[in-house]
C-alpha cells in the first residue's frame, strides 16, 4: 500500500515538476585527488562512461529543456578543473532560473578555485552559492585517505580564503565535508575540532564511505563513530558555536534537515528504518559527463543518455523507461544512506517532518538538551 502511495506520489511530481528540482551534473570525469573511499574510481568510469563527454552546447540544449532547478550540483571528479566552470554555472543559472547552487571540491588549488568562484559570485549576484571543501583528517590522516602528499595543507588554505569571499559576498557560503571511512573513523574528534578552528561559522557535513570504493576496505565505518561525529555537531550547533549553513533565508532548514538526515541515516544503517519512498528519479537525478541519467549515483539501471534525446531531459524523464525505473525504486523498497538522495526523500516522507521543525526550532532557541549515552569513539 505504501509502495503504491510511493509511486503515485513520484509519478506526479516527476509528470509535474518536468525534470528533476534537485540536479546532480557530473561535469568534469578527472579529479585532483586519488581518494581511498571514492566510488567514481578508474573501474567505476572503465564500466560507466561509454560515449563521448558532453560539451557545453550540450549542456546549453539540456538548461533549455529544465523545470525550474531548486538546487544543482556541480561535482565530478573536481568541477573547478574545467576552463568553462563559470561560464557554465552562469548559463544554467540563467537558463534554467537556478534558486541554488553547490560546488564540492577538494580545495588542491586554491588560487584556481578562489578565483573561479569570486568570478561566480559576481556574474550571479542573486543567487546562493556554496562551495564544500573536503576535509578528511588532520594532517596526514587527509593525506592518507586522498592518497596525494600536500592535500590538507591546501584544503586548509582554500577554507580559509573562501572565508574570506564569504565575508565580502552575502549570497556566498563555505561548507566542510569529512567523508568518514575505515581510515579517518578513529580521528573523529579531532577532525571536528580542526572543522571549528577552520570554519567556526559554517556547516559540517558528514557522510559515510559508500558504494564500492577504490579501496574495498574504506567501506568499514562502526556505526559509533558517526554517531560520534552527530553528538559533536549536535553539541558545537547548541552552544551556539557552530550555526551551520548560512548564505539564504532557508539555510536554517538545510541545517535543521542535516540534524534529522543523520538520525536517518543512523536508523538505516542499525537496521532500524523500513526501506521506501526515495524521491530519487522523481525529485532528485543525476547526470554523468557522458550523458547518461540515472536517478540516483548508487542504482546501476541507467534511465536513458540525454544524447538520445537531442539534450531533452524533460523528454527523457517522462519516457516509459524512467516512468518504470520510479515504480522499480518504491517496489524493491530501495534503502541507503546517500545523503543528497535522503534530503530529497524526507520531502515526501511524512514521519521525517516532525523531526526537522523540531531541529528547526531547537536551533532556533538554542535550547537543545544535551542527550544521554553519546558514544565513546571507539569503534567496538
Ligand atoms: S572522492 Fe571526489 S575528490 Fe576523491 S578521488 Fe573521488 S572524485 Fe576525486
Ligand atoms: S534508496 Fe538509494 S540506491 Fe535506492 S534509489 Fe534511493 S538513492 Fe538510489
């Protein structure tokens, strides 16, 4: 019954919104980094990419084809490689009348990076912007999980010179991302001390090494230490230390969703939370530098390659093809702990909503109270 409800609800959003508000765009295949727990590896791109890369006239066709585009994505590899990133950001903004956008980068070249994103900021005066740097330990812990030699000496410094766009551009925000694996999982503390000293008025997202990464071994991650890495955020964000997302009059949310997004995903991973109702494919999509869609960077089915539909994605996104794929999502009762794909889904599912307004106003009031039985970091 609530596959069915599930699938209907899908099916019109996807039927009414065109194309998918929340917008994942793959745009540069090569990266800076070597990192042990990332999924995008050489084996994932020798299987995955099959034609040619999209250039910007295709992405121009695919901008013409948008619903509106609450948030998109411009990832990789490392977006901030490509000579054309500001020029593209700027077309879909215009184009497809973008309300947000994130960039996620390793922060390697900071003068490139600093540089390309004031250059946004201006030609986009308007419209939010968030560039999230990887952080993954502490000096050579970060080293070691992203396998290059000078790695955390220079996210340091790209934090901190984004900072220093932040404070001159009010639509301008700066995020840190520890993606935490079986590498970095003992350095919790002390990762989220350096996030506070870095970026003290800023959000610090946590993910889980997912999928299947270049090193197979990144993937054991003990539930506690996540769990470590919530009661940190949860107690920094109630002192009133750390207020987290900022740039927009709905960043709040974004945070107060984050609080709830990571009960989630600790409820997914103990086994505690029945699988159902993703929004991937509905509300959330991917495009890979190739061409091809998928609902979501974790399903292998592919929806269709928008170079077969002369860039349409609204096209695509209705076929038969796509239309199967949601039903096969609320059918299997697809469940993970993609965090993009959770924000999306927590807008469809009801029992989440409760749980957001309540971190809303706990931040707001800052009278959050301090929860028994936060964790040792310890992962056994
Ligand atoms: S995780 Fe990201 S930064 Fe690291 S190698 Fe993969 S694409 Fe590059
Ligand atoms: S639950 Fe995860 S794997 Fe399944 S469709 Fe949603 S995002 Fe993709």
């Amino acid at each position: 019954m609530k596959s069915a409800i599930y699938t209907a609800v899908n099916e019109g959003l996807a039927r009414a919104l065109r194309t998918p508000p929340y917008l994942i765009l793959f745009v540069s295949d090569t990266c800076w980094m070597h990192c042990a727990h990332c999924w995008f590896n050489e084996e994932w791109k020798k299987e995955h990419l099959e034609r040619r890369a999209l250039g910007f006239d295709d992405y121009e066709r695919m901008a013409r084809s948008l619903g509106r585009v609450a948030f998109l994505s411009l990832t990789g590899g490392e977006a901030f490689q490509r000579p054309d990133i500001v020029e593209l950001a700027t077309m879909f903004r215009r184009t497809a009348r973008v309300s947000r956008y994130q960039i996620p980068t390793s922060g390697y070249l900071t003068d490139r990076i600093v540089e390309r994103t004031e250059a946004m900021l201006q030609k986009n005066p308007d419209t939010p912007f968030r560039v999230d740097v990887s952080l993954d330990g502490v000096g050579e812990i970060h080293n070691l999980q992203r396998r290059v030699r000078d790695g955390y000496s220079r996210a340091c410094a790209t934090i901190t010179a984004l900072r220093g766009l932040k404070a001159r551009y009010a639509h301008f925000d700066v995020g840190v991302i520890t993606t935490i694996s079986n590498v970095n999982q003992h350095q919790v503390d002390e990762i989220g001390a350096e996030v506070e000293r870095l970026n003290p008025d800023g959000e610090w997202m946590i993910n889980i090494t997912r999928g299947e990464p270049r090193d197979p071994q990144a993937i054991d991650v003990h539930p506690n230490m996540y769990r470590r890495a919530d009661a940190l955020i949860r107690e920094r964000t109630e002192a009133g230390r750390m207020p987290g997302h900022g740039g927009h009059q709905t960043a709040k949310w974004l945070t107060a969703k984050n609080v709830a997004r990571r009960q989630l995903i600790l409820d997914i991973v103990e086994g505690r939370r029945e699988g159902g109702g993703c929004s991937a494919g509905a509300l959330a999509g991917v495009v890979y530098s190739d061409g091809e869609v998928h609902a979501c960077e974790m399903l292998d089915d592919p929806l269709g390659n928008v170079q077969d539909f002369d860039g349409d994605l609204a096209a695509l996104w209705r076929s038969p093809r796509a239309k199967a794929l949601r039903a096969k999502i609320q059918r299997t009762k697809c469940q993970c702990t993609q965090e993009c794909f959770l924000s999306t889904s927590m807008l469809i599912q009801p029992d989440t909503w409760p749980k957001m307004v309540r971190a809303r106003l706990e931040l707001a009031q800052g009278t959050r109270r301090g929860r028994p039985g936060v964790p040792s970091p310890s992962p056994g």
